[in-house]
C-alpha cells in the first residue's frame, strides 16, 4: 500500500475558541467515504463547543490529553479522559455541547462517519468507554490500540476499523486492511515513511486500494490510521448536518 495523496491539516477557529487542525473537509481534501470530517482540536478553558444540533453521522472522540465534558438532550452528561472515547449518534438529531473535561489543555481526535441513507431517521444515541476498557497490544515492539474494531466495545453502524498506533525508533508496522475499504493515516509524533512518501506531524496519508499497509518510522512516532467502508452515497455537508 503506497500514498496516492497527502494533505496537511488546516489550522482554524471553531466553536467558541476551540482551535483545530482540520485534516478534511477541507480545499484540500473534501471527504474519504464513509468518513466526512476529521479534525485533531485543541481545547483550553474558556474555549469550548456550546449546545449544538447534529445529524445524519456518528462521531467518535478519542481524547489524547486532559478530558471532556460531553451533555447533550438525551440527559447524557459525562467528562471522558485521555485514552478513553466518546461516540454519538446523530441519527435524526441531537443536540450537545463539548467543553473543557480539565482546567489544562485538552486534546483529542473527533471523526464523523456517514450514516447509510437508510438510518438517517436513526433515533439519537450516546456511549462513553473508558480508557482501561480500549484494548491495547504490543505488536513486534509497537504499541497498539483498538479505538474501533475487533475487540473493541466502540459500536458503529459502518464497518470502520481506527488504530492508535504507537512506534519505536526505526520501527515497521504492518497491517492488513478490509478489502475495499478506504484507508487514512494521520501522524501525531514524528516522521513516517510509506513507500517513497515521508509523512510528517500534522499530515495526513490518503492510501491505495491495497490491502496491507506498511508503515516505518525513521524517529518514535505515533499516528492514527483509519479505515471504513464506503457506503457509494454522495456525502452532503450542510453546517453540522449530513445528508
């Protein structure tokens, strides 16, 4: 599996101060079906995402530092920490705010996964999972963890597989992907080579139709590498609505 694209996250405002690293939708990179949104934020009191309306996706947060604070209109109203995920469903609508879990900083990963057109009526729903219960594997010297796939309680409507995936210096990883499946990795910490490509903190790794990934690190790196099947409907994002 080789690079066919590479995009560098844009920095933006959201919410009420929040800043984030928008890997898509962006000029650059609009959608990788199923997935519709992905942005690493970065979030200091007072800044925050105030009460809000969502639909037609589930999103998943998966916290890389401090914690935080999710309510919503389904009487939900939890703080999740670092290492641990939060995933909703939007279905036809729910309405939340996301503010800072600690006085510090707070940083994570949110990405939004299309619902098939046929479960856009979906009745809201929330899960919150907690640090201890994401499985996690040494791999050959490689720290894994299993945001959502096999063995992990994270439940998704499409079929989506999400590593967090931790590695020595002048370490490879390799990893099979479902076939057809669409495939993204995104770096954290350091520098990856993939193929030909080097791949840096802060970009993204748009992956061929292929289904092993191969992944080196030329210093101690860490990345995401995402991986869903598409659904073959067009994606459609108007606000914080998909249709």
């Amino acid at each position: 599996m080789s690079v066919s694209r590479k995009v560098t996250a844009v920095e933006m405002e959201e919410g009420e101060g929040a800043k984030v690293r928008r890997v898509f939708p962006t000029s650059h990179l609009m959608h990788l079906d199923p997935f519709v949104l992905l942005d690493e934020f970065f979030v200091e009191p007072p800044a925050g995402f105030p009460s809000h309306p969502h639909g037609g996706f589930e999103a998943v947060t998966y916290m890389l530092e401090g914690g935080f604070h999710h309510t919503d209109n389904l009487g939900n109203d939890s703080v999740v920490l670092a290492g641990g995920v939060q995933r909703f469903t939007a279905g036809r609508r729910i309405v939340h705010s996301e503010l800072p879990g600690t006085n510090g900083l707070n940083r994570g990963l949110q990405l939004w996964v299309r619902l098939p057109n046929r479960l856009m009526g979906l009745e809201p729903d929330y899960q919150q999972v907690e640090p201890l219960a994401i499985p996690e594997k040494d791999i050959g010297g490689c720290r894994v963890r299993m945001i959502v796939g096999e063995g992990s309680p994270v439940g998704l409507r499409t079929k989506v597989e999400y590593l967090d995936v931790t590695l020595p210096q002048q370490k490879e990883f390799t990893h099979e992907v479902g076939p057809g499946f669409n495939a993204l990795l995104y770096v954290l910490e350091g520098t990856l080579a993939i193929g030909r490509s080097r791949v840096e903190r802060g970009e993204a790794a748009v992956l061929t139709a292929d289904v092993q990934v191969n992944v080196h690190s030329t210093e101690k790196a860490r990345f995401v590498l995402i991986s869903g099947k598409p659904h073959g409907e067009p994606i459609m994002l108007r606000g914080s609505f998909v249709h």
